[in-house]
C-alpha cells in the first residue's frame, strides 16, 4: 500500500475517495481521534507485551520472544497507519444524503439517504470524552450500511444529530 | 439491528401507550374474562376486546413438545434405561410441557388496536407487544400435520426491525386465521382492492386472484435428485456398509446412529421436496400469495411493494434441464435466522427460464429477466478473477439494478431502486493498482446487490445514478401514498 495520492490534506484535489469534487465539500474529523486510537494501541500493545514477556521470562522459549518482536513491529507500523486513517475519514453533507468515506487499505464510501435513516447514535467512550470527542453513527434498515463518524467535537456531533434526525423526519419513508 | 429479545422497536414518535403487561403493574389482577383496557389516558381510537387463541392450541403445543422431549432424550437414553422409563420419562416431561402451555394459553390474548396489532402474555413476566402494522412486510399462515388434522393454523408476521418472526400466533382456527390475516394486510396500508369482498368464511383459505405457477411435483423431485447430497449419497453408503462388514459389529445403537447421520445428509432434499410440495404462486391484486408444503403447508402472504430483492440461481447440476431457482428477501427474515426452512423465501423452487421471466416480471413489473442491460467489467479485472470475469457483470434497467455473479452456480441479483437502503463503494489494495472499484446497494434485508470490479471512473457515475434513481423513485413511490 502506497498512499501517494493520500499524502496531501484530506480536502485536496480529487483522489480516488473523492468522486464528485464540485459538488461534495468533505468535512475532516477532528485530528484528536490519532491520540485516542494511539492510546487504545498502547493499552492493547502493554497487554500483550506483558503477556508474552511473563510467558518468555517463565518458560524461557524463544518463540515468544520472536513474537514480541512481531507485535512490536506490527504496532508501529499500525501507528504509522493510524495518523493517515484518520486524516482519511471523512464526511459531507448533501441535499439529500449523507456521505462517509475511510479507510486507507481497503477504501470505502458511503452514500445514506437521510430519508432512509432510522435511528443515530451518538456515543462518546471514557477515552473519547477525555479528548472531548463523540462518534456519531445512522442506522438505515439495511444492516451492510455503514455510516459511522467517529472524531467529532461534542457541539458539531449535536449539530449532526440534530439535523440528521430533522431531515429523516421530514423525508422519512416507508421501506 | 439485532438485538436479543423481540422487541418491537417503535419509531421515535410512536405514541407508546402505558402497558397493562408491564411488569411493575403485574401485581394487580388481570382476570381471565374482563381484559382490562391499558389504565390511564384516553382511549386507544378503536379497542376491540382481547381475543384468545384457539382451545386446542395447548394440545398442539404438548404434543410438539413430545417430538422434542424423545429428540432430546435420543437414542442412548433409551438403551440405557429401557423402554418403559423411557415412555414414562417422555410422558412426564410431555405432560408437564402440557401444563404450562394451558397456563400460557389462559393468560395469552390479541387484538388490534389503531394501527398495531398487540399480543399480551405470560402469567408471571407479563408482556405486551404492541406490533406497528405500518412495518408489516409479510404474513404467513403455517399449519403443521398436527394443525391440519385439528383444523388449526399458525399466523407469523414479519415485522422490519425485529430480529426475528414477530408474535407467531400459534394456534388459530383456519377461518379466523385467513380473516385475520386479511385485517392486517387492510390495516397496513394499501389495501389489496380484490381482498375485501370475497371468500374468507370459507374453511380452507381460498385461493383468490390470479395463478401465477404452479410447479410440478416431478420436476421438483427431480430438481431435488440432482443436487450434491443426493448425488453422493450412495458412496457414503457404500462406505459405511463395508466398515460394518470389515469390522462385524451390528450393535443396535451404531445402526441407528448411522441411520440418524444419514438422515442428516439428506434432511436438506427431503425437506426441499416436502416443503416446496404442491408449490403455488397467485398473485391476489397488490399481493403474492406463496402456497407450499406436504406435511406442513405455508401460505405465505406478501405485499409487492414490500419486495426488498429478488435472487435467481442456477445450479450447477440443474443446468442440463436448464432450470433455475428464484428467492424473494423480505425486510424483517433477517441473517439472525439462519435455518433457511424459517426464512420463507421461496419465490419458485425450480422452473425454466420461461416460467422465471413470467414470475420475475409479475413480481416485479417492467423487469424481464432475459433483457436486462448487463455489462461485464474492464478487461483488467481478470487480473483480479480469472475465471469469473465474463461471469460477472451489472447493469441499471428502467426499475431495477441488476448483478450477476458467480461460474459454477450462476446467481443473479435484483433490486427495485425504490428499495435501495445505502450505496457503498469499495476499493481494496489490488482493486486500487488496477484503478477498479465495487459497488454495493444495500437493502433492507438479504445481502444487497453488489456489482464487483468496476472500472473506477464507471464505478462513481454507477454510485452517483443509482443514488438519483433510488431518490426519484422513492419520490415516485411516495406520491400516491400522501
């Protein structure tokens, strides 16, 4: 994976994850998110090092030494990744829609019709609200959509939630 | 959208009534005769009395449950303790199953109030279900042989939302079944003009409207004589036979535990034939009306306009008769019922392409499943599926977005643009060298439809027209709705 044409900020000229730059303003989420994955990182990384070391320190096998090399390096790779990932996400507003796009490896965008919305969740975990972050997610019947905005400030998230829930309401549709 | 218990899940602003069955006030009385009405606020527009499924219900239910006390006890039970105890243990465990369906039957009422249908129950964790008609997506009336022999039937309601079949009213009598499936279908919305004069005292539910199809039993059997399982089936018995000669035993539980695996391999087919038996199609004003089974018979009733996708396969071996098979998804029979015999999706167990394109085309109108503007992608997507590059392929048509896929067993997905949910595009790493793209519309039940390995540039212009066209044809939908 080379993300050459991810190198610049998120609201350059059209990229691949950019479909119709004349119509769509994308909006980026907040940079904050890198610390809070960073942290999550971390705290799974401590796990499992302090598993494997008490397993090598004990049992004296190399292999799990061979594994805490490979997990050392898997998350610093995944920490490289992570700073990208996030400036990858992103989302805009459309007359009648609402598009998210992520994803770095795998790339995906899509497209949620505010008519088709059933409920949104607006979340903010412990490490979340430390940042000062929420996560706003629409829920359409169909249970393959995926529209999730993590990384938003507490105010922009209510103002999502608020129009989102305002426009479904008004364009709600049997399915 | 899954989540444990059935509940019901009442848009924001349903007006959600205070519950008689809710568990705070479940220590007050709840006489059997007089079903108090929910205490409190005004009136509900049109409250009916509660009604009671029928007297034999808990008879059914005991006796079901002894097929399944004996399945449980299974066979090395029964060598262990002999066949007295055996009878005497299922016996027990039968009657007292009996028991509480009685008391289950005693404290269980319908009725339909407004625009919901609410289902009360339970003695001691009381509960109502209020079921929103406007989200009704199909009705089926299942009678089991026991059901048949008593005169009895089985309402289901699917019901977006839950992740499972919503009150299965079980039992009805037949009439009162097929009159209050009738109700429902009325009360959902956009009533079926040819439903409400006609039949419905009727014991056995009339078939009214239309014959779409009707399959052939032979061609049913057949169908199901060439699929995998009965194709193998007589290696794997040969099989079996020669260990037992080699190793001479023939105790009487590795015979039945054979027979039992046996059974297994061909439960799939055998269960095909007798539930697809007898297969019907009608086609009742805006309704489609599936009729199948032997042993137990379904009617299964379902708006048009509630069709989420239609799938059609081919199967490999079918296709020295040319044969094909077609599936209906439904809002509601969602990926948490994975016992396929529970997901009535059944549109046409085995017809030729003549008999598909007839019912494709009656079920969703203007679509002809022969004509459909499909288009393979670029060439470099061989890179990515060599073989399957010519398999596959997409295309918009007036009405519907359709996608093939698939070399040895063909499929073919469609969706109405009315029904799209989400538009998704993917693009993984290899895609992504080879500038290609998938897009997948999702629906409401089902897998979606997805067209794989786009030409990226084609794969935008797809996601931006299907977004538009599922927008105008919602627009289009809604207008003789209000």
């Amino acid at each position: 994976m080379n993300g050459d044409d991810l190198a610049g900020p998120p609201s350059a000229p059209a990229g691949p994850l950019e479909p119709w730059p004349d119509t769509v303003r994308w909006q980026p989420i907040s940079p904050d998110l890198i610390w809070v994955e960073l942290i999550r990182l971390g705290v799974l990384l401590a796990v499992l090092l302090i598993g494997l070391g008490l397993g090598w320190a004990f049992s004296g096998q190399w292999l799990f030494g061979a594994a805490l090399g490979v997990v050392v390096l898997l998350a610093g790779w995944r920490a490289a990744t992570i700073v990208r990932a996030v400036h990858a996400w992103g989302y805009a507003e459309r007359e009648h829609d609402l598009l998210v796009r992520h994803g770095l490896l795998v790339r995906r965008l899509s497209i949620v019709p505010y008519s088709r919305m059933q409920f949104v969740d607006v979340s903010a975990g412990p490490l979340e609200r430390a940042f000062d972050l929420a996560t706003v997610q629409l829920h359409t019947a169909a249970a393959a959509s995926d529209a999730r905005v993590p990384g938003l400030r507490p105010a922009e998230a209510a103002r999502l939630r608020d129009r989102l829930t305002a426009l479904g309401e008004d364009r709600a549709e049997g399915l | 959208m899954s989540d444990g218990p059935a509940d019901p899940r009442p848009p924001a602003h349903w007006p959600t009534a205070p519950q008689p069955g809710a568990p705070g006030t479940a220590g007050q009385g709840w006489p059997g005769h007089g079903w108090p009405g929910p205490p409190g606020v005004a009136p509900p527009p049109r409250a009916e009395p509660r009604q009671r499924l029928h007297p034999l219900s808990p008879a059914l239910h005991g006796a079901k449950s002894l097929v399944v006390v004996i399945a449980g006890l299974s066979w090395s039970t029964l060598s262990r303790v002999g066949f007295g105890w055996f009878a005497a243990m299922a016996a027990v465990l039968a009657l007292g199953a009996t028991v509480l369906a009685v008391i289950s039957w005693y404290n269980t009422g319908y009725h339909i109030v407004g625009r919901e249908l609410r289902v009360h129950e339970g003695l001691i964790w009381r509960r109502t279900r209020a079921i929103p008609l406007e989200r009704l997506q199909a009705v089926e009336v299942v009678r089991p042989l026991l059901a048949q022999l008593t005169g009895l039937a089985e309402l289901r309601l699917e019901v977006v939302g839950g992740g499972k079949t919503e009150a299965p009213l079980a039992y009805l009598g037949v009439a009162e079944a097929a009159a209050l499936r009738k109700r429902l279908l009325a009360v959902a919305g956009r009533p079926p003009e040819a439903v409400a004069p006609t039949a419905g005292q009727a014991a056995a539910p009339a078939p009214a409207g239309r014959r779409l199809h009707t399959v052939r039993n032979a061609d049913l059997l057949v169908s199901q004589l060439l699929t995998p399982q009965a194709f193998l089936l007589p290696f794997g018995v040969a099989f079996v036979v020669t260990q037992f000669l080699s190793q001479g035993s023939w105790s009487f539980i590795a015979v039945a535990s054979t027979l039992t695996a046996m059974a297994g391999v061909l439960l799939q087919p055998v269960r095909r034939v007798l539930d697809d038996w007898g297969f019907r199609l009608d086609r009742d004003g805006d309704t489609l009306r599936v009729r199948n089974g032997l042993l137990e018979t379904r009617v299964q009733t379902v708006p048009l306009h509630r069709v989420q996708t239609v799938g059609i396969t081919w199967p490999l071996l079918w296709r020295m008769r040319s044969w094909l098979r077609l599936r209906l998804e439904v809002a509601g029979y969602s990926a948490a019922e994975p016992d396929d015999r529970n997901r009535p999706d059944r549109l046409l167990p085995v017809g030729d392409l003549r008999t598909g394109e007839l019912v494709v085309a009656a079920v969703l109108p203007g679509v002809r499943l022969t004509a459909l503007p499909l288009t393979p992608p670029p060439r470099r997507a061989r890179w990515l599926r060599p073989l399957s590059r010519s398999a596959i392929g997409a295309g918009l048509d007036d009405r519907v977005f359709a996608a093939r896929s698939g070399v040895l067993t063909r499929q073919l997905a469609i969706v109405p643009y009315a029904r799209i949910q989400s538009v998704r595009v993917t693009q993984g790493p290899a895609q992504r060298r080879l500038r290609l793209a998938t897009v997948h519309a999702d629906t409401a039940g089902g897998a979606g439809v997805s067209a794989h390995d786009r030409d990226l540039a084609e794969a935008w212009e797809l996601a931006a027209e299907l977004t538009a066209r599922a927008h105008a044809a919602r627009r289009a939908d809604e207008d003789p709705h209000a």
